[in-house]
C-alpha cells in the first residue's frame, strides 16, 4: 500500500476516533511525509502548534491506528510540512476512480465560518431520538435571534450534533444569502484562539472574532470547563451577543444542569430559549443512516450485511461510518470480499476498542449500580425477575464488549453452563431490536463503562 492510500485510510479512522470538530481542526493538513524500510513513519503536520499539540493529544492513537492498517510500523515522529498546492491529491475523480477513504475534500472550511459544506439538511437523518432538536434549529431559522435563543443541543458522542449543527449554520447562509454573519467554532479551538490572544495580547482581536457575529455556535461546550479565562470569555461574549438578540446556540453531551460551566448567572438565560436532547437512534433509524452513508460513499452492500451493522452497532453513528470506510478498504484496496465473518472481526475492532482497558469485574460492577443491586446477587442461582435481566445484560456485555468465550462467561457468573449464556446473550441481543427500553439501558451502560 501507497502511502497516500495508508494516510487515507487512518484518516478515514482519525475521523471516528476523535471528535470531528478536533479532527478537522488538527488534521486537515497532515501528510505521510515518509515511512522508512525499518518501520519509522513521519507525519507532516501545518505549523509548530499544531505538531506539539498532535503529538502531546493524539500521539497514542496514530500509533494504533497506523498498526491496525500496517503491522511493520514501529514508530511514529512528527514534523512542520505542510501540504502544499501542487502536491494535494486531487479530488475531481469519476465515481469509478475515487479513493475508497476520506479526500483531502472533505476537508475544505470555510475560514470566514469554520462550516463544512459537506453538512447539510439533506444527508441528515431525523427519527424519532433526535425530531425535537431537528425542528428546533428549523425554528431558529425562521426567526434568528428571536424563537429560542439560546439554543442548547446536548446528547452523547457520535449522535450527530455537530452535523446538525454545522447544517444549521449552512441552512442559515443559505436562506438570508450571507447578510447574517455566522460563525461556528469548536469549543477547543475557542481555547487556543484564546491562549494565543493572551501569548499576542490580542484580546480585542477575540471580541472582534466572536462578539460581532449575528449567529454564533458553540460545540462540546464541556470542553471549556475549568479554563477560567476561556470561561470568562464565552460568558462576556454570550452576554454582549444576548443583549443584542444575537443567535446563540450550543451543544453539549450532557443537559445544561450536569454541564461546569453553566454557572447559575447563565443558566437562567436557558429558560427563555429551548433546551433538546439527541439520544440513540433505534433500530429502524440505525438501518436508514447506513443506507445513506453507502448512498453517499456511492457502494452497496447486501441487506444482511446492514442488518449485521444495524444490529451491533447501537450507540454512535461515528462507528457506523468506522466500520463502513473499513469495509470500503477492504473491497477497494486490499482487494478482500467482505464476508459476514470478516465484517464480525471489523465491527469488533471498531466498537470495542473504547473498552479495551476493561475488566469483567469493571461490567458486572457497573451492571450490578446501574439496577442497584450487589455483584454478589449477579452470580447468585436465582430466578428473581430483578436479578434475571441485570445477569442477562452482564453476561451479554461481557461477550460483546470483551469478547469472552461462552465457558468463561459462564464460569464467572456462578460456574454456569454455557448453553445458558448462550440463550442470555442470544435473547438480549434479539430483544434490543424490539425494546427500546432495554436498548437504551444497554447503551447507558456502556458509556458508565467506556467513562470508567
């Protein structure tokens, strides 16, 4: 493999792996200068912060990322080497030649807006777990600055906020053809704008970047928690914009209430605008966004094979588009025919990289808080209708989460058989298509585990 075609294909994991604000912020503009006989890979990268913050944050997950795609790797270093006009791939490619990853494209921002044009209404798949925060951002379109302002959007990582963000900004230029100002900007990237006013004694460049805008979008707000001088900003900023029935929107992965640096001065500002959530699509939402994201890649793939996707991947529509572009890699550049036992080995990789570091006692602990109960009773040879389901679930995570064979499952768990464990996880895997209710347990759950 060329490395252009390796450096696509890990962006095209970056891209799921970390947020997609931060990887178009940090990776943009980075290239596989080089990769040695010995095993050593250099990375390109635009400017000396953007190297030491890549190799300070992101570091660990390169490394992973470039083993999984080529074992011969050993090292990783980082150099300033910034793409260049002349040597950027290109992009204009017929539908037969384009490249099976992310192009260097997709990563066109407008610099005046920080909007992606790739995000947009159309590509964005509304259901029931998101219909409320869909026809708010169409409500603050009709009315900008006036119907529920501020806006706040909070749901987990992977649900799709920035791209109904980003849309809305879009959507937003769109209808008033650029005469309302507006800018979006990821809440890391407020930081560094920030340190680097402070480094420059710049600050008045700040108030002019974010104070005279007519819609401002803030993603991952979280993130500014405990940087008091990035909070004091966005407060001052939040409340000269206010003041101005500027647009304020926000996005969050937890309610304003669970949410730092929400102090009580700006919480009260919520109750005059609308507060919506984003939770985990069901089933039937899960199996439209793969057959848009497969539109959209201009591929196919079998109904069973959806079905399979549909089915295990059940809490972030990042790892759907993961396992998508690893299948793409895999019938358009190793040259392999995705079979369902292969695409068992990538949804594995994929989903349970985040629990790696979990143990078997980690799950049952969380399982046994979660339904309040004691490990102690998980284990226990009872057939109580409270004990039944939390055992089921555990036996379940343990084989989905850490790949644990049947036998050791079962001997965990009270030295059972493992036709029993293989009946638990066969009934919970099948009743989460029907149960939303269990599927959303199950998916809380797992973020307890993957936040442990």
């Amino acid at each position: 493999m060329d490395n252009e075609k390796l450096w696509k294909s890990v962006l095209s994991e970056l891209e799921i792996q970390i947020s997609r604000p931060n990887f178009l912020t940090w990776m943009k503009n980075s290239n596989l200068v080089e990769k040695t006989s010995e095993g050593e890979v250099i990375i390109g990268l635009g400017n000396n912060f953007t190297k030491e913050w890549v190799e300070n944050k992101y570091h660990k997950v390169i490394l992973e990322t470039l083993i999984s795609f080529d074992n011969s790797i050993k090292k990783v270093k980082y150099s300033v080497s910034p793409i260049s006009t002349e040597s950027k791939p290109t992009t204009v490619e017929s539908k037969k030649s384009r490249p099976a990853q992310a192009t260097f494209e997709e990563f066109k921002i407008d610099p005046e807006t920080n909007l992606h044009p790739k995000y947009n209404f159309k590509s964005f798949i509304v259901g029931s777990s998101n219909e409320l925060a869909y026809a708010a951002t169409l409500a603050v379109i009709k009315d900008v600055g006036k119907k529920y302002n501020p806006l706040f959007i909070y749901g987990g990582t992977g649900l799709g906020k920035t791209h109904l963000l980003q849309a809305l900004g879009n959507e937003i230029k769109a209808v008033y053809k650029n005469k309302l100002k507006v800018r979006y900007v990821a809440s890391e990237k407020f930081v560094n704008d920030i340190i680097s006013a402070i480094r420059n004694k710049r600050m008045e460049d700040i108030k002019e970047k974010y104070r005279t805008v007519d819609v401002l979008i803030i993603d991952d707000i979280q993130f500014l928690a405990g940087k008091e001088k990035s909070e004091e900003e966005f407060f001052n900023t939040f409340n000269a914009l206010y003041e101005l029935d500027k647009q304020i929107i926000i996005s969050s992965d937890r309610p304003p209430a669970a949410t730092p640096i929400l102090e009580e001065r700006l919480r009260s500002r919520f109750g005059g605008g609308m507060i919506a959530d984003i939770s985990y699509p069901d089933y039937e939402m899960r199996s439209a966004i793969i057959k848009t994201k497969l539109q959209e890649k201009n591929m196919s793939l079998g109904d069973d094979v959806c079905a399979m996707i549909a089915n295990k991947i059940q809490r972030n529509v990042r790892e759907i588009e993961g396992v998508l572009n690893k299948v793409i890699f895999y019938q358009e550049v190793k040259n392999i025919v995705v079979t369902t036992k292969i695409l068992e080995e990538i949804i594995g990789k994929t989903v349970r990289q985040s629990f790696k570091n979990i143990t078997p006692n980690q799950i049952m602990q969380v399982v046994a808080g979660f339904f309040e109960i004691s490990e102690k009773e998980i284990v226990e040879h009872t057939r109580r209708k409270e004990i039944v389901e939390p055992r089921q679930i555990t036996m379940f995570l343990l084989k989905d989460l850490l790949g644990m064979s049947f036998s050791d499952i079962g001997n965990k768990l009270g030295k059972r058989d493992h036709t029993t464990v293989i009946h638990a996880c066969g009934k919970i895997s099948e009743k989460m298509n029907t149960d939303q209710q269990l599927n959303n347990k199950i998916i809380l759950i797992k973020e307890i585990i993957n936040n442990k």
